[in-house]
C-alpha cells in the first residue's frame, strides 16, 4: 500500500522549507496564523507534520508567506523531484 503523503520526505520537506521561510521573514507562529485566519494550533499542527495541507490552504499560506502560486508549485515540485529522483537512484544501485 502507498505512503499517504503527510508521511513522505517530499512532504515533510516541503513543509520544512515553509517553516524556514516563516522563520527567515522573522514571522511567529502565532503572526502568521493570525494572518490566515487560522487558530496557532493548526500550524502548529502543520509545521510538526501532524496535519496536511490541502491545496487551496497550501496556495493561501504560501501567498501570506509572499510567494506567487507559481513559486509555490516550483517549490512543491522541486521537493516531489528530489523525492523522485531519490527513489530512482536507490532503485538502479
């Protein structure tokens, strides 16, 4: 059976990059919740892997963070790529 997603690297990468990206801007938790219109809990929730992104709350958060949705999607991309090409490597050696 497949790995949700929640569970996969490029996931948790993902997610990673967006927390240092909060961090970089200087923005807390609570700051940036507060700009989505979220309680801190659901990032919190998101940003220590326990609950997954949808997409339109993907492209919301990223908007906030000051990436354009087709940033958003590179990086997305970018992290399912390095997956990818992980598992590529791993399945030829």
């Amino acid at each position: 059976m497949a790995t949700k997603t929640i569970y996969s690297t490029a996931y948790r990468r993902l997610v990673a990059q967006l927390r240092e990206i909060r961090e970089a801007e200087g923005i807390s938790q609570s700051a940036l919740a507060a700009m989505l219109g979220w309680p801190q809990q659901r990032l919190s929730a998101v940003e220590a892997g326990a609950r997954r992104l949808d997409i339109m709350e993907f492209l919301h958060l990223t908007s906030v963070l000051g990436l354009s949705p087709e940033a958003a999607i590179q990086l997305a991309a970018a992290k399912a790529g390095a997956s990818t090409k992980s598992r590529l490597t791993q399945q030829k050696g």
